[in-house]
C-alpha cells in the first residue's frame, strides 16, 4: 500500500513509520520538518503545511490508498493544526479519493462528559476542545472509512505489547503500542468507523483489535 502520514516528524509518527515499513507499505511522511522524518528504506519525506488550502494538500495525496493525521502542535498551534488543519487533511483526502482515514486523537476526547470540567483534564482543555471538533468533523462531515485511536499519556518507555480498549479512566501508553496499534489497524475493517480509547492493559494487541 501506499500510505501517507501527516505529522511525520513526529514521535509517535517514527515508530509508526517503522511498523509500516516492517508490513513492507510504502511510505510518504509529511511534515514541516522534512529534514526531522526517520531515513529508511521505502520511506519518502514530503514537504508538509496544514495551514494550506484542502485542494493543495490533496495535490499531495494523489496515489495514496491510506491516510494517517499524526500531527500535533503540542499546544503552540490548536486551531490551525489539531483542529483546522486535520479538518482540511480529511477534506484532502475525501478531494484525492482516498478512502481510508486513520486520526490519532486523545482518550475520551470525542466524549466531552468524560472531560469537561474533570480536574484532571484542566490543563488539557483547549487541546481537548480542539481534538473534539477534528472528531467530531471525521465521525459526521465525511464518508471516509475512518479509525479514531485515543489513547491518553503518551510515554517514552518500552511496549508492553497488552493495550485496553475499554478504559474507563485515564491513564499512560507506552509508544510503541500505540505505534503498533496503527500500523495494524491499517487494513482491519472491523476497525472502521471506530473510536478506540486506549489504554496499556492485559490483552495482546492482535487480539484487541481483532475483538474491535
């Protein structure tokens, strides 16, 4: 397959990057920092701006069979990034004929009731609000065959390889799971038109997804 990955300097981006390119996918990460896109083989940087026009981005989805939205602004760009700017990736994709959508979003962010006002999402308010409406649009405005994994913290630790997709609290995911995770969501169509929520757990990723 070919796929694309917006936000592909990122750090969930280059594990995941790593996982499609073990599958044997083609691979073009996106992003503003196209020097920062792990090098390997199968791998093609592209120069990426989520401030551009839906018609410009889907110039450079032409071709492709999936789209991921990994991009984040860790805060410094909420409107035109995380929320806007998936918003215009997912209008893209629908103009480039692309299908399959996979968006990485933030635990329980498509259920404001699990967040608003809960103390231990204070600090997390704008970036909730923004993940909220780039779900919101995916889940309602398109008919793409769409993915939402939202898993919570996100930590730079080994993988456990176990995940939980019925928390009901928050909680920390290693990297590597959650990389794992979408890459082998990839073609799970049982997985389609799904929010996962995501936490580390005690059941084996293969199976967790296929019990999606």
């Amino acid at each position: 397959m070919k796929v694309f990955i917006a936000g592909g300097s990122g750090r969930v981006a280059a594990a995941v990057i790593q996982e499609l390119v073990k599958q044997g996918q083609q691979v073009y990460a996106g992003s503003r920092h196209k020097d920062a896109i792990v090098k390997l083989p199968g791998v093609t940087p592209v120069s990426l701006d989520l401030h551009a026009s839906p018609s410009e981005l889907a110039k450079l989805l032409a071709g492709m069979d999936t789209v991921y939205f990994l991009a984040g602004s860790r805060g410094k760009d909420l409107l035109q990034t995380d929320a806007f700017g998936a918003v215009k990736l997912i209008k893209a994709a629908e103009l480039a004929g692309v299908k399959r959508y996979i968006q990485l979003s933030s635990i329980f962010a498509a259920d404001p009731d699990k967040w608003q006002g809960k103390a231990e999402f204070a600090s997390l308010t704008d970036y909730y609000i923004a993940k909220y409406f780039a779900d919101e649009w995916l889940i309602n405005n398109s008919k793409l065959d769409y993915t939402i994994l939202a898993p919570a913290t996100l930590e730079e630790k080994a993988g456990s390889g176990q995940v939980n997709f019925k928390p009901e609290k928050f909680a920390a995911n290693p990297i590597p799971d959650v990389a794992a995770v979408l890459a082998q969501i990839l073609d799970k169509e049982n997985t389609y038109g799904k929010v996962i929520n995501m936490t580390g757990g005690e059941t084996p990723i293969s199976e967790a997804i296929a019990e999606v």
